[in-house]
C-alpha cells in the first residue's frame, strides 16, 4: 500500500484540529514558573511557564492582560487558566492564557532576592564605593562570548567613536554551569595584570536561569573587589542583575555601555576647538582691556606730571616743619618762663640773700654750719662769710 505525502501545512492543521476538538485542552489549568518573559509594545505578553522537568510556551493577548492585578516578571510562579493550541506556521503547541494568578515565587527568583538584600545591606550596592569611569581609556577590556554578537557590537561602536581605543577581549562563558567561577577568574586576573583601563561586562538578553551566573555571590564580590571600574550590561533593558548593583555604571545594552566607556572623538575635538576659539577671544579681550588700563594710565597726572605730587609733599613737608618749629619755640618759652619763676622763689629762700642784710654765716674748719655757740670754743678757728667775701677768726 502506497502512501499519499501531505504538506506541513496539512500536517500542521491536522495536529490543530485535533487539539482544538480536546476538551480538557480547551479549558485547562496550569502551574508553574514564568520564565524568558516579553511585554510587547502591543500590549501582549510572551513568556515561558516551566516546572522542574519540562516547559510549554505561553502567549496571552491585550484583552486579557488588563485584567491582571499584578505585572508578571520572570522567576514569578503562576497558575493559568486557558486553552492549549497549536501555532500553524511554526508547527508549536502553547498555551493561549484567558487569566492569570500569582502562585508564589520561584526558587531562582528567592535567591535572587535573598542574595541582593544581603549584598545591600553589607554596603555593596552604595554609591560611595562607586569608581570613576576613565574619560579617556586607552584599553577597554570587554569579559563577554567570543563567539557572541555582543562583542562584535561593542567593537563597532567603540572603533566607530574612537578608532584609537584598544579592545581587549576576555573570553568568558555567560551562561551554564561554572561560568559565574570563569568570570569571576577573568576579573581578578584583569586587575592582577592591570590589562585595562576600564572593563565591560556584557551578554545579551535571556531568561533568568540564563542571566544567573550574574545573580552569583562570587561575581559580585569580584566587582566590588576590582579597582578597575566596571560597566556591566547583562540583558535587556529590562534585565537586572546583581551585578548590574555592584558594578561602578550599569548600561542598558552592550551598545550602550560601549558608548559610555569610550568618548566621542569628534566631540572631544569640536571642544578643543572651541575651547581653543574661547581662549583666543578671552585673550584678545583681555590683551584689549590691558592696553586701555595703560593708555588711562599713562594719561593720568603721575606720569604726565611725575614732580607734582613730590612736590606737593615738600610743600606738607614745609607746613610740619614750620608747625614744629612754632611748637618748639611756645614750650621752650613756657619753661623758660616756668624756670625763671622758679629761679625767683629759690632766691627769695636762698641765704645768701640774707648776708645782703649785713648778716654772715658760721662755719667750722670741716665747712659744718655753726648755728650754737655751744658747737665752738676757745681757740677754734672759723670761717665768716660775707655777701662779698670770706674770713678767717679764732675764738678767744
């Protein structure tokens, strides 16, 4: 018996047919854990809901997501209500959700919290601890796939803003088993040997069981440890790692973070210019401003006139000598008065005024003044003094 082929397309709707006539299909309720999860522009979500052994594609259109009182993110366990179908083009069976509610968290996206509010509160996440992006890096070593789209995109950005910056490639496993311990390596070998100037972190989208080398406790550590500063770009926009927190710069693509390492070049020369074009008018304004303060000042009486202001000093100069001069002769002329006055009150108690009057004074052989005849005796000799002279006597 020959058979008959069939297209795909036959097969495809055939297989549909027979699905779309189950009942259970029709109206089924599953559980399990969402994964790899999409919020198109349209307002349709894509996702993957998975359990322990096995995983089925998830498709729930606009209509149906508002009514949702909760925004599905991967690691999110759910039950869903809805009808299993098949994709007739791709030849994919999924499920086509009507409702959806929260069934608790994955263990994956458990860990990931844990691990985050731990990091958090050792102070891994502060800003404080942040470095500096290099403006200028000479060398930007990029830990990504070798093989990867990533790289090649963070290359043709980078050569395209500046064809002297160098790309320095550490190949590293993104994703599977080990790779969080590979790139942890690659870091601390970086700073060992001081390979680079700034170093990128980067894959591309994925699920969260693909991101997880990222979410590690090892890889953090090796980030906050690195004094090399460190952009990482892991995932989507969308995407958040632990790595991302602990990194210097989180950027939102591999592009992205390419762009913020190295500068553009022509927008560094357009500066210079301007920077240069700047100086020289600041220069000529200033040059300007310098010949105006010497044209004022050489018009000015100091330099027209030099002797006139040395000569209006000798004038001051004049004036306090004169002021002096008449200060000196009224003191001197009150203390001479003072002293003559003083002069006539010592003379009127002065004895030699008395002899005037025809009196003497006494004196012994030693110039002692005899005031009491009880200070000589027979045969002293002594002394009289007159208002015109002196004489001797001897007592007898």
């Amino acid at each position: 018996m020959e058979y008959q082929a069939i297209t795909v397309t036959k097969l495809n709707q055939y297989i549909k047919d027979k699905i779309d006539r189950d009942e259970y299909l029709n109206n089924i309720l599953v559980k399990g854990e969402i994964s790899n999860f999409k919020h198109h522009y349209t307002g349709h979500m894509y996702f993957t809901l998975k359990d322990e052994n096995s995983l089925i594609k998830c498709i729930m259109f606009k209509s149906y997501t508002a009514h949702l009182n909760f925004v599905p993110k991967d690691g999110m366990k759910v039950r869903i209500l809805g009808t299993v179908s098949v994709f007739e083009r791709d030849g994919v069976y999924q499920i086509y959700c009507k409702a959806m509610q929260e069934d608790g968290l994955g263990d994956l996206y458990t860990k990931y919290n844990e691990l985050k509010n731990k990091l958090e509160l050792e102070g891994l996440f502060d800003d404080v601890h942040k470095k500096k992006i290099p403006y200028m890096p000479k060398i930007v070593g990029v830990l990504t796939s070798q093989t990867g789209a990533v790289i090649r995109d963070i290359i043709n950005v980078s050569t395209r803003r500046n064809p002297n910056v160098y790309i320095r490639l550490l190949p590293v496993p993104v994703q599977g088993q080990g790779a969080e311990e590979k790139i942890a390596d690659a870091i601390k070998l970086a700073n060992e040997n001081r390979i680079a100037d700034v170093l990128i972190i980067a894959r591309g989208g994925g699920s969260l069981e693909d991101l997880w080398p990222f979410n590690e406790e090892i890889v953090a550590r090796a980030i906050y440890e690195s004094e090399i500063p460190i952009i990482s770009s892991v995932g989507h926009e969308t995407d958040f790692t632990i790595a991302d927190f602990v990194a210097d710069l989180r950027a939102p693509t591999p592009s992205a973070a390419a762009e913020l390492a190295v500068p553009e070049i022509s927008e560094i020369y357009d500066k210079i210019l301007a920077f240069e074009k700047r100086y020289k008018l600041d220069l000529k304004k200033k040059l300007e401003l310098n010949r105006l303060r010497y044209e004022k000042c050489m018009k000015s009486r100091v330099f027209s006139e030099p002797l006139l202001h040395i000569n209006e000093k000798y004038i001051e100069i004049d004036g306090i000598n004169q002021e002096l001069r008449i200060n000196i002769s009224q003191i001197l002329n009150k203390s001479r008065n003072e002293a003559i006055s003083l002069i006539s009150k010592l003379d009127t108690l002065s004895p030699l005024k008395t002899l005037t009057r025809g009196y003497c004074i006494a004196t012994a052989s030693d110039g002692t003044t005899i005031n009491s005849i009880h200070n000589i005796k027979k045969e002293d000799i002594i002394n009289l003094r007159f208002k015109d002279g002196d004489v001797g006597a001897i007592i007898n």
